[in-house]
C-alpha cells in the first residue's frame, strides 16, 4: 500500500476564517466571559442572485397566477372598502310619482253624506265573460222622503280619464242593442223608502279606451250626476252602453 498525501487547497487571506470554521467575536469592553461563537456559512452568487429576484416579483406572483387562470379577464372584481375603509353606500332610490288615473278637475258626485236631492248613486260588482261587459249601478235614497221609482236609469256619457267625453260611445235605453247582453225586464213602479237602495245592470262589449267617469241621472228628466268609477270602463272609442231597468235590491 502506498500511502499518499492530500493536495493542499487554496490558501485563505490572512486574517479571515476558513470554510466553514467558527468566528469568534469578542464584544468591545467584555473580557474572556463575553465571547459569542458565529458560525459563518458561505454562499454561491448564484443562490443571492435568486434570492432577491423571488423576493421583489413576489407581489406580481398573485397576479401572475389570476392571468393564468383568466387571460380573459372575464370574472367580476371582488368589491372591496373605500379609500377610506368604509363600505361604499348604495345609490339613493327615486321614487317616481304615478299619475292619477283620474283628472282632480273633474266636478263628482260628493264622497260623504247625502246629496240635497236626497239621492245617492254609487256602483257595485262587475261581471265580464265572453267579451261582455256588466256593471251593477245603485240608487239609495239617503233623503227623509220616500222617493218613486218608474223606469231606467238616464245615461248621459262616459268620459275619459282627463274628462272628456268619449263620443264614440252611444247610450241606449234597455239591453237589446248591447250584444249577447242579458234580456232588460223592462220597468215597473215601486217606492223607496229612506235608507233603501234600487240597482240596475249596465252591459258594453270589451272595447280598448278606458272611461273613468260616468256621467248618469236617477231617471230621465232628474239632474245629471258624474261618478268617478272605481274600476275604469273598458269601453272606447266606439261602443255601446245599455242599461236594465231600475229594480228593488234585493
């Protein structure tokens, strides 16, 4: 066997610690209790060089990723806080105003109480199959009097939201005119006595213009009165409008 010697390696600078030794480090003014023992640990540039380059493009790393998985960018933004860490509030809501559907101008029959010639009328339920048209109309006498009733109501028009009169409309006395309308039983003579009421049937066909207000006398001869409807007429432009005759309620 023939025993060899290990090449020396490159010779350190003076003064500075081999590969891998321990650096002894003597803090100013501390005697030989205060010695603190560093291990120093050599590193490659290239391993430097990585280092810094992953630590400053580690904030673009997050995006990186989110292009990856959306180059399109199609996905919403998650909403965060405002700049100045509150919640942006949502828009106030306007509250658009509608219309009346009828025009206050109009001069109606009085909502309360009992007109002075102590007769009041009013409307009850509708009825509607087949493209015809029904509406109960009612006579109370809310006066002190009995009152005679002989005949049918005396329809003076039918008038539109803004209170004008729909002119196609023609009113008729009885049903006949009216089609598929109910047969009129036609007239005949009773009394109401205060607090009773009488009702009568007003029949059209289902047209497209809307009448709002009915313009109608107890019996012919009697003063007109306008009443607002609660439920509009489907009865313009051009229309018939019949009625039965008046009949005790039953």
């Amino acid at each position: 066997m023939i025993a060899t010697r290990p090449k020396p390696g490159p010779r350190a600078p003076a003064g500075s610690a081999p590969q891998g030794a321990d650096r002894t480090v003597a803090p100013r003014g501390a005697g030989s209790h205060g010695v603190v023992r560093v291990r120093a640990t050599w590193l490659p540039p290239i391993v430097l060089a990585l280092l810094v380059t992953t630590a400053t493009a580690g904030c673009g790393l997050t995006a990186e990723i989110d292009r990856e998985h959306d180059p399109e960018r199609t996905s919403a933004p998650v909403p965060g806080p405002s700049a100045t860490g509150a919640d942006t509030p949502d828009p106030p809501r306007v509250e658009v105003p509608v219309p009346a559907i009828t025009d206050p101008a109009v001069r109606v029959q009085q909502a309360h109480g009992c007109p002075a010639s102590g007769l009041r009328l009013g409307t009850g339920p509708g009825d509607a199959a087949m493209g015809l048209r029904g509406m109960t109309l009612v006579l109370t006498n809310c006066g002190k009097r009995p009152y005679t009733v002989d005949g049918h109501p005396a329809l003076a028009g039918v008038l539109d939201p803004q209170g004008a009169t729909i002119t196609g409309v023609r009113c008729v006395t009885g049903t006949d005119k009216v089609f598929m309308a109910p047969k009129d039983p036609g007239p005949h003579r009773f009394t109401l006595r205060p607090g009773e009421s009488a009702t009568a049937v007003l029949h059209w066909r289902m047209a497209a213009e809307e009448g709002a207000y009915l313009r109608v006398a107890p019996q012919k001869g009697q003063d007109v009165v306008t009443l607002r409807l609660p439920d509009p007429l489907d009865i313009g432009p051009d229309n018939i409008l019949g009625t039965t005759a008046w009949a005790p309620q039953s």
